[in-house]
C-alpha cells in the first residue's frame, strides 16, 4: 500500500484539458490587453502599488464578472481594497471595447 501511495505522488497529473477555443480567446485576449490595459496594468497584470490593481490571481478579478464588465465599459473613480492592498487612480471608461475583446481579455486574466 504505501509503495503505490509513493508511486501514485511521484506520478504527474495532466492538467484538465481546456474547452475548445479558449486557447484561441486567450490568444486574443492578450493583443486586447497588450493595446488597452498594459499601460495601467502591466506586462504581467500585476498592477501598479497603491494606483492600478492587478487584473491576476485576485478574488476581484475571479469574482464577480458583471462588477469587472461595468467597471470597464463604465470607467471607475473610487478607493478600491483588494486583498489587503488599496488602489485608487481613476481608471477611464472604455466603452468601444465590444463584447468579444473584454470576454477575451478577461479569459486571459482568469488562466
């Protein structure tokens, strides 16, 4: 028994594999980004301290989408605390983003 529980942890598990396309969107969602939010945002999506949040591994940005769509169309002006950090430069309204660009976008930051 406990030579197949060692055997079983030094097995490397694939990943589970990703709906079809979504590489497709992801590709995508990176030249959106790169044009649109790599400014604020960076390269990495880590954000700028204390001014732009990071759009990466955050409960914000993994949460609730509808939030995170009216954020972008709409642009946001306030304080924001996310994970113990406060980010609060305004962030414009990019309302010509049409639905597959920030669908795309947001598929990328997800992965």
């Amino acid at each position: 028994m406990l030579l197949f529980a060692a055997l079983h942890a030094q097995v490397k598990h694939k990943a589970k594999p990703k709906p079809p396309g979504i590489a497709a969107s992801i590709a995508k969602g990176k030249d959106v980004y790169m044009q649109t939010c790599v400014t604020c945002h960076q390269v990495d999506g880590g954000g700028v301290q204390n001014m732009n949040p990071p759009l990466i591994k955050t409960t914000y940005v993994l949460g609730d989408k509808t939030k995170l769509i009216t954020i972008v169309l709409n642009g946001f002006n306030e304080r924001v605390e996310i994970e113990g950090n406060t980010y609060s430069n305004v962030m414009p309204s990019h309302d010509f983003f049409e639905r597959p660009g920030y669908c795309q976008c947001f598929n990328l930051c997800a992965q």
